[in-house]
C-alpha cells in the first residue's frame, strides 16, 4: 500500500476549510487565505505519480501526445538565432507573433474578430482567473459559478473572498431559470464557466442554451468569464459559438496552449476588450511583470514551422478514442444506479454514484487497489456533490482504463450493495 | 524625435492616480485597482527599446553576459533525455534540483540552513511579492516600505490595499528611529526591503544596521521581507549577512535568477518558515498551480554543468567596470549641486539634483536628446522624491555611458541654471 495514502486522507478531511493551523499560531495571515482551499487534485497528484498508480484522478494530457521533438526543434532555432532576446526581458503583453498567432486562430475557428492587442500571454490560463480576481472581485461581490464548477476558478477567486452562487449544470448548460433569478436577486460581477467539454462535468453547452444564457446576462453589470481550455479538443471538431459573439462587451476569453501544446510552459491568455485589458495590464505587471518569455518565443516558433491542426486532430482523435473506450468500460462494469455523462470533447466524465453510495468511501477504497479517482465535493462551492466522482480519460491508455475501470467497478458495487 | 514620447509624457502624469478611466466608464472595477500605480518603468521600456536611445531607465543585465550558448546546451540536453516530462504539469513548489541548488548556495553563500522544502520556485521575484501579499495584507494593514522603496513592490502590495509607512534610507540602511517609531505606533505587518545594492538607491545595508533593525523588528508582528536580487552582484564578492541570520522566524527571503542567468526564463524563488510556506503554497496553487516547468529544469541543468561562481564574478567585474565609469563620468560631466550614491553592487546609481531642478523636466529634456533616465518619483509611497533620479549601468557599455552622461550633465547644467 501507498504510504502518502494516510496523509492524502487526512488532508481530504480539511480540504474545505483552512490548511491545517497548529503550528501557523506565531503568524498572522490573511482573511483571504482562510477561505481558500487547498487543491485536493494537486495533493493527490502527488501520490498519483507513482507509477504503479492507474490515475483518473489528475487532468493530464497524454504525454505521448506531447511533440517533444518538435518544440526541441523549436528551442534550438530560438536559441540559436535570437537567444540573448529571447532570455532578456519582455513586455507584460506578450509575444507579438504568439499574440498574432492567437488571433488569427480565433478568427478562423469561431469567426471572432480579436486583435492581437486584446490579448495578453499568462502564466497558463490559471493566471487568467487570478488577474480577473484582482480586477473585478472585491470583498463580498456576488459571483456566479457552474454547480459543479471548475475547482481552479473556485481557488483562484476564493482569494477576492466574494459570494459564490452556483448555477446547477444540466445536460445542456446552466439552468436559465436559475440564473435569470441570480441575476435578479444579486448584482452579479461575474459568471465564470467553461462552455466547451467542462471541467469537471464533460458538458457542453447547447447552442440554445448559450443563447439563453447571453440573453440572460445581457445588459446587466455581470461580465460572463469564458474559459475555453477546451475548445480545442471537441471529438468531432466542430465548434458551437463563443459567448462573445452574443456578447461582446461583455465576454473576457481564455484559453491555453496546454491542452494542445505542452502544460509544462504554462502559457495561456486571456482576452478582453479594451477597457478591461488597460486593467488587465497594470494587474499583470504588478504580479510578475510578464510571462515566461522564452517559452513564448519556443511556442511561437514551433508554431510557425508545424501544422497545428494536423497535431490537434490527433489529440482529438486519441482522446476519443479514451473517452469511448472508458464510456464501453463504464457500461459493461459499473453497477446499475450509476450515471454518467457522455463528453463531446475535453478529458474528463463526471458520475454520479448510486443512492447511498459516497464517493470519499469509493476514493479510499479505489486508492487502496490503486486506483485514484477524484470525489467531486470540492466542485461544489455550497455543499453537496458527495455522490459524484471525476474521471479524467486522457492521461490513461485503453489498457490501463480497461483495468482501472475494472477495478473501478469493483469498488463501486461492493460499496453500494449492487 | 521618437513619436512615443508624447504618449509616455501623458501617462507619467497620471502614473501615480488610476489608468486613465474615461473609457471605462461601462466597467465597475475593483477598489484596488484603483489604487495600483501603472509601472512607469515597464512604459518607458517600451520606448527605450528603439536603439537610438541610451537607456539609463530600465534594469536589464547586460545581454552580453547572458550565456546563451550554455543554456541552448542545457535546453537542448533536457528535451532530449526527458523532455515529456519538462514539457508537462509539475509540482507547485517547483523543481526538487533548482530547489536543493538553492538550499546549498545559501549554505556556501551566506551560512544559512534553509533545508529545499522551505524553497517555492516563483515567476520571477517579482511574483514573490504577490504571493506576500496575499498571505499577509488584509485592506488597511500597516506596512513598512525603505524610502525610496521599490517600484515593484509598491506596485504589487497596493494590490492588497495596505498602508504603506515610508522609512527613509540614509547611507547605512533604514533609518533606525522612524522605524523603531512606526513600529511602536502601528501593529506593521510587514518590512519590506532591499539590505543588498537597493533598487533604486543602490545603497547597501551596513552591518550594524542590519542588526539594528532586527533589533526593533525582534519580537513585534513584522515579517522582514529581504529582497536579495542583488546579493550576487556586490562588486567585492563579499556579502554581509542576511537579515535571517538575526531574525530566523520572521525573515522570508526572495531570490532572483534574472541577474545571474537570465530574465527571460522568469525564474525567481521565496524561502519562509514551514507554517508561512504552506500558505504560500495554497496561494501559488490558486495564482497559477506552478512555475514554468521547462525553465526550471533547463536552469537547473546549466547550473549542474556550468561553473556559476565564475559566471557570477564576470558579471560583478563587467558591472563594476560599468559603475564606475558612470561614476567617473558624472564627476566630471554632471554640475556641482548634484549628489549621487556609490554603490558597492548591483545595477543602480541614485542621484539627487542641484535646488529647485526638476526630475520629471530633466527625464523631458534627456528623452529629446535620446537619452532616458528614470525619474524617482514613483519610488515614493507618500510624495517626494521631485528632485531624485534612478541611473542604470549595468545594461550600458561604456561607449554609451560616457556619451550618454556627458549629454546629461548638460541637460542638468541648463536645467539648474548652472
């Protein structure tokens, strides 16, 4: 047995309130920090490393899908040709031709007009949500949230201590009837979600159900946060709207090279009108200056010299067939009772556990056969969520799905009686 | 003449208010935007960058002493032996190597004991700041800043909307009497400051200070914040001690690779007590889950397979050379009335002009000559500083020093009636 097991656990039990205090007595911190989680996924990816571990837990691209030698070629060219810039440093902005390279894509994968200098290079697209933190959440603001919600966002706004409300997630998108009565209720600062194969659910938004959606928002003070990580990664490659296209004035775009190029270079961006991007700006300075430049210049030249959507059809292609292969899984080994949903793009399927089943019972016993999967309490941002669980399907192989959802299976039928 | 001057002169006057708001008029932003100052420095960049200009304005190393070569090496040995895993998501804390590399050089350098758990791996110092900020400033806190103090650290702690305290810098440190006041009158938080080379002042902490103000600050609820970007970079090689030596549990410690390896690569790092790094830790999490991956382990590789001590004393030697040519240079260029520090490291000379001249017309006068210097008022957190100036050297060679403070000694000269 895994010996950080016990450690895992017990840091489960806290997770929702404040790190363990005991010895912090001597110093003072922050309100903020109070009110801030912990990430359980980063702390189970630790023990999750392991390679005698099959992991469903983390949101890892397959790393065979990382083209190692082509961002090596990359580097060298940078390196060799224009190293002393590339390694000196740089605007709070970004990288002109990356900035470029991004806008051109918008234009030609959503029809969005976006220019270059709407766009600023971030630290991976986490970053994106501090800067909106420190833009627009001041203390007890009322924000909107996916039920369940990306736990990221949920940590990095957690720091600007607003109100979360959270909008319950159905098949098609968020409830319209629940927002429309948030939005009434509350002066709403800002909706955060992620329209495209969600994290943690797998859902996405019908077309109708964006529309609803804008319609909702439209001319009230709430800016709708679209995080698009996974735009990129839809099976079949079609692309429902962006938000902005309803709203424009009113839609800040994310995205991330992590999903199609590589995390490890933490590059994302984050896209704003102009107002919003001034703000952006000073906030972006102000916490690290600027983004990895280097990385910026390596990303840009290798996408300059590769055909990118060649590449990206592949980590499509691979990952649908992960996802079909765990859906097949799920089908044939998980007891009657057991629900999930069924992605059209990204790397996650969400499940919800027979009545009476508790995903922290099925996370303890799967660790104990080596399986790690992820319980989906801390998407919840007001309680409850403790018959779901989160199983990310691209960073497994069909072998490894295949006995992992096995195994998986197991677990879940004998906790639930089946 | 360089048609940005114009928008850089604009901006200047309204640096030390909010961005220019009058377009935002649709968006409501945070309280603490509005009372973040937009980095002037980082403006100016923009400008300087045109190579007809001298710039004394900015902090760059000098490119030349930028081992490009050797760290092309380095990338090109990490992509090639285990690439998938540089190019993938890592452990918030960052890279155990970089970090244990860290641990020993505080050995070697400084007799310090700072085991590498005690190490997180940052975007740069700067981020440092950030992180600092959100674990120790709630609105309205009281904290202690050198006057002049840092730009970016002003920058970066308004944020969290303190109260800054400006404690003045006489030649030997802060001044011990107003620190020891503050510190009586107000529960402060924290000190933030610079003991080696300062930015801008280029003035180094005398041992006897140091001590002093671990004195006052011994036993009260202030952290010291020891910002050592430049601990590497006294002329003399020779480093007084660390403000951790006297103060263990209320010192943290922020490091730098931009000065002895490279910018671009936004490599920096925080050292703090267990109980504060585990809130640091939850705050990286939620900023941005970790530093860039790729640039940990390619500086981590340069420093396995490169002599850094001999790097490192290059660089003081080139900067030395540089200091003290300027120096010479305004001896004898700049008239009498003008007084200026003689660093013993770093990249700065701070200089304080003759009665009743302007710093904000002497930066107009230079810029028109294609001469940029950094004007000292937006080091200041309470006014002040009209008549102060920052002077780069590091990022000059002498050609251009000599030319550059020859032109400027004229343009004080006119200015000051002499």
């Amino acid at each position: 047995m895994i010996p950080e097991i016990k450690a895992i656990l017990k840091q489960i039990t806290v997770q929702n309130s404040s790190t363990p205090a005991e010895k912090a007595k001597d110093y003072r911190f922050t309100k903020r920090m109070k009110s801030t989680p912990r990430s359980f996924i980063r702390e189970i990816l630790k023990v999750t490393q392991s390679p005698d571990v099959i992991s469903f837990a983390g949101g890892l691209p397959n790393p065979a899908l990382i083209d190692t030698a082509g961002i090596a070629k990359a580097a060298r060219a940078v390196l060799a040709r224009d190293g002393s810039k590339a390694l000196q440093y740089a605007t709070t902005e970004g990288d002109p031709s990356l900035r470029e390279f991004i806008s051109e894509r918008y234009k030609k994968r959503l029809g969005l007009d976006i220019p270059a200098d709407e766009i600023l290079i971030t630290n991976g697209s986490q970053q994106c949500l501090d800067l909106i933190g420190k833009v627009f959440i001041d203390p007890k603001d009322d924000i909107a949230i996916e039920r369940p919600g990306y736990l990221g966002a949920i940590q990095a706004f957690s720091l600007y201590e607003p109100r979360f409300h959270a909008i319950p997630l159905g098949d098609n998108g968020p409830d319209p009837s629940v927002l429309e009565r948030t939005v009434k209720r509350h002066r709403i600062r800002l909706m955060y979600g992620i329209p495209n194969s969600q994290n943690p659910s797998g859902i996405t938004y019908s077309a109708q159900r964006r529309e609803e959606t804008a319609q909702i928002l439209a001319g009230t003070s709430a800016i709708f946060v679209e995080d698009d990580a996974y735009g990129e990664l839809t099976f079949s490659g079609r692309t429902l709207p962006s938000m902005r296209s309803s709203l424009p004035d009113q839609t800040i775009l994310t995205g991330s090279f992590s999903k199609i190029l590589a995390p490890g270079m933490r590059l994302g961006w984050i896209s704003a009108p102009p107002p919003v991007m001034e703000k952006i700006i000073v906030a972006k300075q102000a916490t690290d200056l600027h983004s990895n430049y280097l990385s910026q210049r390596i990303a840009s030249q290798y996408l300059s010299e590769n055909n990118i959507d060649a590449h990206i059809t592949n980590i499509r292609n691979a990952y649908h067939a992960q996802c079909t292969c765990m859906l097949d899984r799920i089908r044939a080994e998980f007891p009657d009772g057991v629900r999930y949903t069924k992605p059209a793009g990204g790397m996650f399927i969400w499940i919800t556990l027979p009545a009476g089943c508790c995903s922290m019972e099925v996370f303890e016993s799967a660790l104990k056969e080596h399986i790690a999967v992820l319980p989906g309490i801390p998407f919840y941002v007001d309680g409850g969520g403790t018959d779901t669980l989160r199983l990310n399907f691209s960073n497994s192989d069909e072998m490894k799905i295949r006995a992992g959802i096995q195994k998986l299976g197991s677990v879940i039928a004998a906790l639930s009686g089946a």
